[in-house]
C-alpha cells in the first residue's frame, strides 16, 4: 500500500471510527493443540451468523487438530447491531477479532462474507486465506440473482431481505427438512447500505504480506457462476478448487465434509 493511502485511511479510523459493537464469537479447540496449526477464523455471509459453522465445520476443524473461531458480523446472529453499517464495518469486525487471536490467522469467508475477508486483508496480515463460493459482488452478481430469483431479489434493492429458495442454497442429497430449517434461519442482512455495497463495490484492495489464496466452489452453484469462480480464483493467481453436486451453502450441505477437508489439506501441506 502507498504511504499516500496508508495516511488517508489514518486520518478517515480518526475522523470517522467505526462504532463498536459487541461481537458474537464461537471457539472449538483440539483436544491436543498442535502451536504449529495456524487459528481458522470463520466468516458467514450476509443474513447468516456463526450457527452455519457451528454445525458442522467449527468442532470438524478442531477434530482435525485446529483451533476454529466462527464469528457472526455485526447485526447478525448474537452480535450487536449499529446504525448504517456499511462494508467498511464488517471488514473492521473481521480485523478486529482477527487481531484478538493469540496467532496469526487464517481468514475463510464464504458467500458475501469473501467479500468481507477480501477487503479485511488490506489490514489484517492473514496467515492464509480461503474463499468459499464467494459473492465478490458486482453487476453481475446481480443480474444473476435477478435472473434466478426475481421475487427475492428485488426486495434487497430496496433495503429488504434477501430470500434465497432453498434450492439456491443446497443440493437435492440434503434431506428437504433439514435444507427447509435451515433457510428459515437465513435472516435479514438489517444493512441496506452493505448490501447495496456489496452490488455496486470497488476493487478491494491488495492484501498485506500477499497470503495464499484458495478459492472453492460448485460448478452447481446456483448463486455463484462457474465463471465468477474462476474470475475470482485468477484474481489471486489460481484455479478455484469445484466441488460438483455441491448448493451454495457448502458448509451445511450433505458432503459438507468434503471442502473443509480439502481447506485444512491444503492448510497441512508444507511450504
């Protein structure tokens, strides 16, 4: 980053600071903790909180010998919310509980939520980084939502909440009970200001200390494209990592196993 930036973003933290807010954070240990293993600091997207990590990938990662934190951004699941949270917002809550880990972390965003991770990484020196089915935002994004699903989209672009059908957000193998409990706990992003930051952002900013990147996905995906996979992936000089038959909510799915076991191989191989 140009000391010219570094100095403008100073001088903005001091004029215009965040507001705090209390911030709901979930922790999983290993029974044996292995000081070499990077922390996992797990990021949800808009409308979720921490519970989507809590199911499955949050105890999965510390059987697996990692330390895991799921946090929910501010104005989702127990974490307290702010008046006109913006992206700027929850980039700051991602730095701020990141900062708080006794090591340097590993961020994995998924769905809006890589959005988030993307633009924490201008200030937070992630020891790597994963991206899962990520909503980078843009034109496209919403052309695609409207295009799938005009009747929940078009309430967002007016500060409403965003309704995903369940079908967007899971594969036929989850049984349709647990997939329809699961979209019930899908909520209200309470951010119109994000969300319409989130369809009409700038380019975040090159991260600190150039972190690997991993980006997965599902060619199945029915919110994330294969070729916004693959744009995303190129942005941080790879090939995304697909997951056929896979929904959008990877991390509550029926194989949801699969992709964490592949983000902490990937984790686990030296170099």
């Amino acid at each position: 980053m140009s000391g010219g930036r570094l100095k403008l973003r100073q001088q903005r933290e001091v004029i215009s600071p965040v507001p705090p807010v209390r911030r709901e954070v979930l922790a999983a240990s290993p029974a044996v903790a292995d000081p070499d293993r990077p922390p996992l600091l797990l990021v949800p997207g808009f409308g979720c909180g921490a519970w989507v990590y809590a199911e499955h990938w949050l105890d999965y990662a510390a059987e697996r010998g990692f330390r895991a934190y799921a946090m929910s951004l501010r104005g989702q699941g127990e974490s307290g919310s702010a008046p006109r949270t913006t992206l700027r917002a929850y980039a700051h809550d991602v730095v701020q509980v990141a900062a708080s880990l006794p090591r340097q972390a590993v961020l994995v965003g998924h769905g809006s939520g890589a959005l988030v991770v993307a633009r924490a990484l201008a200030r937070y020196p992630a020891r790597a980084v994963v991206l899962a089915a990520p909503v980078l935002g843009g034109l496209p994004t919403l052309g695609r939502a409207l295009l799938r699903n005009p009747l929940g989209t078009v309430p967002a672009l007016f500060g409403g909440r965003l309704r995903l059908r369940r079908r967007q957000l899971f594969s036929r193998g989850l049984p349709a009970a647990a997939a329809a409990g699961y979209a019930r706990r899908v909520g209200r992003t309470r951010a119109p200001l994000a969300q319409w930051q989130l369809l009409l952002h700038r380019e975040p900013e090159p991260p600190v200390g150039s972190p690997p990147v991993l980006v997965l996905g599902s060619p199945d995906d029915a919110v994330v494209s294969p070729s916004a996979l693959a744009q995303a992936a190129r942005r941080y000089g790879s090939a995304p990592l697909l997951f056929p038959g896979m929904g959008h909510a990877m991390m509550l799915d029926a194989r949801w196993r699969e992709p964490i076991d592949a983000v902490l191989d990937w984790l686990e191989k030296p170099g």
